[in-house]
C-alpha cells in the first residue's frame, strides 16, 4: 500500500536473491551439458567408436602400399571418435554440475 491508500502490485525483481542466480547459472549449466551430450553422439554416430586393433603383442606386417589418403582418413576419424566421447563425458559432468548447484 502506499500513502494515498492504494495497492500496488508487489516488484521483487529488485529483491533478489543469490538463489535465483545460482538457478539461472545451474540452468544454463545443464542447458550446456545437453548441447555438449548431443554434439558427442553425433559424432559418435559420423565417424565411430575411437578402437584399436589388439595385437597380443605381435607384430603385423603387411607387404603391401599404403595409402597416404586412408591413414589420414583414419587418423581423423579417431581424433574425431575421441572428440565425440570426450563431449559426452563433458556434458555429462556439466549435468550432474548443474543438478548439485540447483539443489544447495
């Protein structure tokens, strides 16, 4: 109420607290952590699960050419592989981030 006797509608934009702050940068966290999440399975999807061939510990030798375009090939599809996973071990990690600084 003010002096005139009239009500005014309550503004508590001006009496916030760290709570609220805290929520938005938790929700923006697990906003990331989902963007991150399916950025990694995609790529996962694209260009496959990083592996390498066991060996046993024996050498392999082939006595043929090697094509300069599939090893780079190759390399690029670990490198990206890695990339992928490490995305959603990231995305992850931010949700679970996320989850814990919403609930303290």
């Amino acid at each position: 109420m003010t002096r005139d006797g009239e009500e005014r509608p309550i503004d508590d934009s001006e009496d916030r607290t760290a709570s609220d702050e805290t929520l938005s940068m938790a929700a923006i966290c697990n906003i990331a952590g989902l963007l991150m999440d399916l950025a990694g399975v995609i790529l996962l999807f694209q260009y496959g699960m990083p592996y390498r061939v066991r060996t046993g510990g024996s050498e392999i030798r082939l006595h043929g050419r090697t094509d300069q375009e599939t090893v780079k090939a190759e390399y690029l599809y670990e490198r990206l592989g890695f990339v992928g996973l490490a995305l959603i071990f990231l995305g992850t990690a931010a949700q679970v981030v996320a989850t814990v600084w919403s609930v303290r």
